[in-house]
C-alpha cells in the first residue's frame, strides 16, 4: 500500500475528533465523547504503528541509507519568485518516532482520562481540545517545510493554551494559560526570524532543499550566509541561535522555563500529554529537524550544549526542593530536556560523531514512556488524596498497588537503573558528553545523582515515610486509570532494548550503539547513592529533611523559591519593561497619538461650526453668494486679461 493511500488520516483523524466533539459533543452525544476520542486515536495511533513498520522494515531502507520521503505535497500558496508554500508530510527516521510516541501517548492519556474526568462538566470540550493538540503536534512533527512547521507550532501554543486553562474558574488555571501562551510567544518571535532568515539566504522554505543548500559548502547560498554578518557573528550564527530561541522557549530551557511547573494547574493527563512526552519536545525535534545546519556551525552548537547543561543542573537542584508532586515532575521534565539538548549539541553530523544526535533521539523516546508515566500515575495518587502536597500522602502503597509498582518502575528508570528504559538512554547521552566535553559530563553525571535522590524523594514521600491514613472518599481507580499505567509501565521495562541506532542516526545510516559496561559504573554509581540518601532521609519520619533543610540554609531557601527567577521576571516586567517602555508608549498614545486625532476633531468641529451659517436654507442668501461669487470671478478674470 501506497503511503499516500492512508498517510495523511494519521493527523487529520484527530482534527476530525475536534470538529465533531467541540461542535457537537456537548449537545449530542456528552456521555460518549471519551469513547469517541479514544476510538479515533486508537486508529490514528495503529495508522502510526503500521506507517512505522513499513518505513523501518520494508520499503523505508535503501542503499544503507533511511530516504527522506514525502508522500503527500501540496502547494498552498505559489509566488511569483518560484518559491512556495506546502503543506506536506515528510518522513524519515524522527518524524516517524515521533509520530508513534504522539499517537500512542496520547491514547494512553485519553484512556485514562475516561475515569479520570468522569463527571466533568465540559467532559466533551475536554476531549475535542484533547484532539486539537494531537493533530497540532502531529502537524508539527511531520512538516515538510519551516512554514508548515512554524504554523502547528503555534497551533501547538494554542492547544496548550486552552488544555492548561480548561479549568477557567481559576484564576490559577487561568494565570498559568496567559504566562505559558506570552512567555512562549517571545520566544516564538526569535524563531519567526530565524527562519525567515533561513528562508531567505536558502532561497526556499522546503527542509530537504535547505538543508543541502546550506551544508553545501560550495553552494552560492551557504557562501552567503557564513560570509555576512552583523556585530560581527555570521548570519548563520544569527539565525539558528533564533531558532533555537523558540524551541528553547518550547521545551522551556533556561531562562524561558517559568512557563512550565505553573502549566500544572490543567489537568494532570494533560501534564502527561503536553508537558512530558510531546509538546516539551518540540524544541529537540526542530534542532534535530535541522541538525545538518546546526552541526556545520560550532558557534550555536555551543550555545545548545550550555544552556541544555545549565538547564538539566538547574532544573534537577529546583526539584529537591519542591513539595507539590506535579512540580517536582514539571522541573524533572525540564532536566531530562536538557539533558536531549545538550547531547545534541555535543554531536556532529555523520558516523561515530553523531552518537549523541542518537542519544538524545533515543532519550525522547524513552522519555515519553516514563515521564508519562510519572504523570498519569501522580495524577492516579491526587484522585485518591485530593491534594498536590507531599505532607498530605504517605503510605499509600498498600491502598493503590497498581500505581505504586509502576510508579517505582517510572522511578527506576528515571534514575538510570538497570534494565530499565531509562538507564540505556541515559548511558549513551553521558557517553556522548564524555567522548566530547569533560565538563558537560562531569555536570550530567552530577545531575544524573540528583535525578535518583528527587524522584525517590518523592517515592518515598507518596507511598512509605508514615503509616497508611487516607481514605478513598468513594474513589477507587477504575480499569481506564489501571491499563495505561500497566501498559506505560510494559514500554518503560522493554523500549530501552531497542537497537535504537539501527533505525535513528544523524546521517540516517545504521549506528552501532554498543553498551559499555565499564563506562556504566560510574553513572550507576551516582544513581544508587542518590536512591540511597532518599531512603535515609525520607522512607520514614525522622526530621532529617528538615536538619538538611536548616544546614543548607540560604541555599535551600533560594532553591525552593526556584532561585526567585519568577520575581526577577516581575521586577523585569513591571519596573522595567513597564515603567520604561509601557508608561512612555501609553503617554504617546494617549497625548500624541489620540491628541493628535482629537485636536483634528476639535478643529473640524470648531470650523465647521463657523461656516454652518452658509448653509442657512435661505434662497436669497444663496442668490447673494451667487452674485459676489461672480463680481469676484471677474475681478480675477479681468485682472488676469491685463
């Protein structure tokens, strides 16, 4: 079977959902519209699956290399300098994962929602905007072109802009929506330009042309974007730094992450969703989508491994320190992206050099499974507790098992614990760092520490540390919650022993990837003694927290106030930006430009109402005007005659 003949049902199945449950959902059919949004992604996802095996396995593989195809193409808008803008569907190895870990994640998330959201009021709207992120993100990672990519991507804005302020009553919800939506718009601009610039300099919009375009050093077009520059960097420099400003902004890297632990107040299968294993992403994917551009420009490359470093550091210290579950995962996220980041940055194009290209492809994988996970099984501990907190759970080992074994295997895996999905990711992200820059690994294995010791803090913080006290208020998790969790957890315990090389590298040939058991004590190491001091101090009450919190002092105080970069932004925003450009543009607003259209009114009106008297209705006045109108006429014409 033809791509073509099926291919482009993959995204447009869930933009179908969206039309039928936003728009009639509600009135016609509430009660079904879980089932509904579960029946078209479970199709949309075995599309996916089916589209991945024939790709991997039959007809994607040719001359040792994996082909860039593009089945379907279709020219929106054709100017007059010959370039175009498509929309199309592109596949190779990445857009093909990524197709997989969408469809399946977000099943797994519609799943779960059915019992998870039962009883919602808007359950409908719930489901239709559910779907309206699928098809955005599936839109995104498919795009044949940087236009097509950058229209989903803001597509993917707004979908997550309605998911994490579904709940519209709050005036939480509804500040962490507007925060998410503007700090990712800043961003979004930086990227905007990039690409225009890109386009510009490449002389077309399509990623394949582009990319041999500006990797061909003997081409006119890479010739002219290395040799100009401004403030003396190279526009190429310029405009993937740009770029890489909007996916920074996206996978919320450091200093655009502030965006990401508030985008907690949706729901938690959203957090799931948009917030571990896909949205999140976006800013991995569109460095790896134009990797061959990234790796002929050391400058930039730069720029990702340091701030995906900083990021993985920063985010992982923050997470010690958290009490509400969702952020502690929220901040977990944002390290395990940088550790994706920076593994990309420390590759190069092509063979051995690209190891960590394949590493942080092999870490998003890996990463949707658990991290969703984390979230789906939180999400299973708050609907029985009805709180966030940590100092409200405990003990709940015994009163939801299902949640707590998968929970220590997301947890395991996380930390880098063999056999787990996690550990084989993880392993050759470090390897990559270590073959390419001592300092970016020495942070990562340190950061890697820290993830063990925060997500057994929060094991043992949920189910051990005291004595089981909660009751279950009626609620108890229904199959729908139970199976993703089970299933999640099968993926979590197998996908790390996937060839992952074999099938994704940044040439798109084969890469061995073979596994280093030397090189794997020390990270192992790290990992076990993060577990280790976990257990010490939170397996049971016995104060230790609180004498660590006190011998760290300042530290920890800056630490769990997320080293206070929310009021840096504040203080930026309101005394800066507002009194220094705000007040002023509002000052030429309102007495320069209004001023301006007012006195244009005030004048009109005042000469109009000095002439009104013309116009009296009076026959013998208009008979006067008349004839002083001549006399003047032949004045004129008389004087002019001399």
């Amino acid at each position: 079977m033809n791509y073509a003949d099926y291919i482009a049902w993959i995204p447009l199945l869930p933009l179908a959902g969206f039309v039928l449950l936003g728009l009639f959902g509600k009135r016609f059919f509430k009660q079904y519209s879980g089932i509904i949004g579960v029946f078209i992604l479970l199709v949309s996802a075995a599309l996916a699956f089916y589209t991945a095996y024939i790709y991997f396995f039959i007809n994607g593989y040719e001359d040792g290399v994996y082909q860039k195809l593009i089945p379907i193409k279709y020219v929106w808008l054709q100017f007059y300098s010959g370039t175009s803008i498509d929309m199309g569907i592109l596949l190779d190895p990445i857009s093909v994962m990524m197709m997989v870990i969408v469809t399946f994640v977000s099943l797994m998330v519609h799943i779960f929602s059915l019992g998870y959201m039962k009883g919602e009021e808007r359950f409908s709207t719930y489901y239709a905007f559910l779907s309206l992120f699928t098809f955005s993100m599936l839109g995104l990672v498919v795009a044949s072109n940087i236009f097509q990519i950058y229209f989903f991507w803001e597509l993917v804005g707004i979908s997550s802009y309605l998911l994490i302020g579904f709940y519209y009553d709050r005036p939480s919800a509804v500040s962490a929506a507007k925060k998410a939506f503007i700090v990712t718009r800043f961003a979004d601009l930086g990227f905007l330009i990039g690409i225009i610039i890109l386009a510009f300099e490449g002389g077309t919009l399509d990623f394949n042309t582009l990319i041999h375009r500006l990797t061909d050093l003997q081409s006119p077009e890479y010739i002219a974007i290395t040799t100009a520059s401004f403030l003396g960097i190279s526009v190429m420099t310029w405009a993937l730094t740009l770029v890489f400003m909007g996916g920074a902004g996206k996978s919320a890297m450091f200093p655009l992450h502030i965006w990401l632990p508030d985008a907690m107040e949706g729901p938690t299968p959203v957090s799931a969703l948009i917030h571990a294993a896909t949205m999140v992403v976006a800013g991995v994917f569109l460095v790896a989508r134009l990797f061959p551009v990234f790796s002929i420009n050391g400058a930039s490359l730069l720029i990702v491994t340091w701030v995906g470093s900083v990021s993985a550091l920063f985010a992982a210290i923050i997470a010690c320190t958290q009490t509400d579950i969702k952020r502690v995962l929220a901040y977990s996220t944002v390290s395990q992206i940088g550790y994706m980041i920076f593994a990309l940055g420390v590759a190069r194009y092509g063979g051995e050099a690209g190891a960590g290209y394949t590493a942080s492809m092999f870490h998003l994988f890996t990463h949707a499974f658990f991290k969703s996970l984390l979230f789906l099984g939180a999400g299973a501990v708050i609907h029985i507790v009805h709180s966030n907190e940590m100092k409200d759970m405990g003990g709940l080992r015994k009163l939801i098992p299902v949640t707590h074994i998968t929970f220590l295997i997301a947890c395991l895996a996380i930390a880098g614990v063999p056999p787990f999905a996690g550990f084989f990711s993880k392993e050759e992200v470090l390897l990559a760092a270590y073959n390419s820059n001592k300092a970016v690994y020495g942070i990562a294995l340190f950061t890697s520490g820290l993830t063990a010791f925060y997500m057994f803090r929060l094991y043992f913080s949920i189910f051990w540390r005291k004595e089981q006290e909660h009751e279950t208020h009626g609620h108890k998790l229904s199959l729908s919650m139970k199976l993703p969790l089970i299933i999640l957890a099968a993926g979590t315990l197998l996908v790390g022993f996937i060839p992952f090389g074999k099938f994704v590298s940044s040439d798109g040939r084969t890469l061995e990837s073979p596994f280093h058991f030397e090189f794997s004590i020390a990270p192992v190491l790290f990992a076990l003694a993060g577990i280790s001091l976990a257990t010490w101090i939170y397996k049971k009450e016995s104060g230790r927290s609180q004498k660590l919190a006190a011998a760290l002092g300042g530290f920890y105080r800056a630490a769990y106030k997320k080293f206070y970069m929310d009021e840096v932004y504040m203080f930026v925003t309101k005394k800066i930006i507002f009194n220094l450009v705000g007040k002023p543009a509002a000052w030429i607003d309102k007495y320069i430009v209004d001023g301006t259209m007012n006195g244009i009114a005030f004048s009109t009106a005042k000469v109009s109402g000095w002439i009104k008297g013309i116009q009296s209705g009076k026959v013998q006045n208009y008979a006067l005007y008349f004839f002083v109108g001549i006399i003047v006429l032949s004045i004129v014409i008389l004087y002019l005659w001399k």
